[in-house]
C-alpha cells in the first residue's frame, strides 16, 4: 500500500500562483507515472498533467502554458506549480501514482481561485 500526501493547496486570487506537493509513502516517484488530476462540483475528475518515468510529460489543454509538473531532484516528491490561476481552475486536486499493476490515489487537497 502506498500513501500520497498532498499539500499546498487553499486559496488565492486570480492570477496568483499555487505549488501543489505529492509526497508518496515509498520511493517511488521514478518508478510510476505520477499525476495530478482535479474535480470541480459536478464534474467528472479529469487529467491535469503527468510525468512518466521516463520524463515524459502530459498536460490537459487547459493548463498548457501556465502549470508545470515536476520531480523534486533530491525529494521523493512530485510538485504541480500552478501560474495565471483562474476561477475555473477550482477544484479538488488529487495525486495520482500508477503502473501496469498499481493505481494510487492521495486524498486529495481544495485549491479556490477567486475572481
């Protein structure tokens, strides 16, 4: 069993910045693909971005341009630095560790943007 404990999410303003966290229980970072994916009120989760483990990354049309996933180099940890933050940007992200066997997910974390 892995845990994902994500942090850095609250509230800011429009157009401020956010660093979401993903810190999984084991060392596991290099060896899964590691997501952040958010859902809002009455709407289906979706895919923000990933990172494989090859350094492969992923982004959702919507956070192309302003988020930006990323290992820590020294960390067991995956970060997701949020830019140019929009109202609709609110919703509960979640992080998300996966392979062919294994799909994990944290418990997720509230991020607001205000306008």
């Amino acid at each position: 069993q892995v845990r994902l404990v994500e942090s850095g999410g609250g509230l800011v303003q429009a157009g401020g910045s956010l660093r979401l966290s993903c810190a999984p229980s084991g060392n596991i970072i290099r060896l899964y693909t590691m997501g952040w994916y958010r859902q809002a009120p009455g709407k289906q989760r979706e895919l923000v971005a990933a990172i494989t483990s090859g350094d492969t990354t992923n982004y959702a049309d919507s956070a192309k341009g302003r988020f930006t996933i990323s290992r820590g180099n020294a960390k067991n940890t995956v970060y997701l630095q949020m830019n140019n933050l929009k109202p609709e940007d609110t919703a509960v992200y979640y992080c998300n560790a996966r392979n062919f066997r294994d799909d994990w997910w944290g418990q997720g974390i509230q991020v607001t943007v205000s306008s």
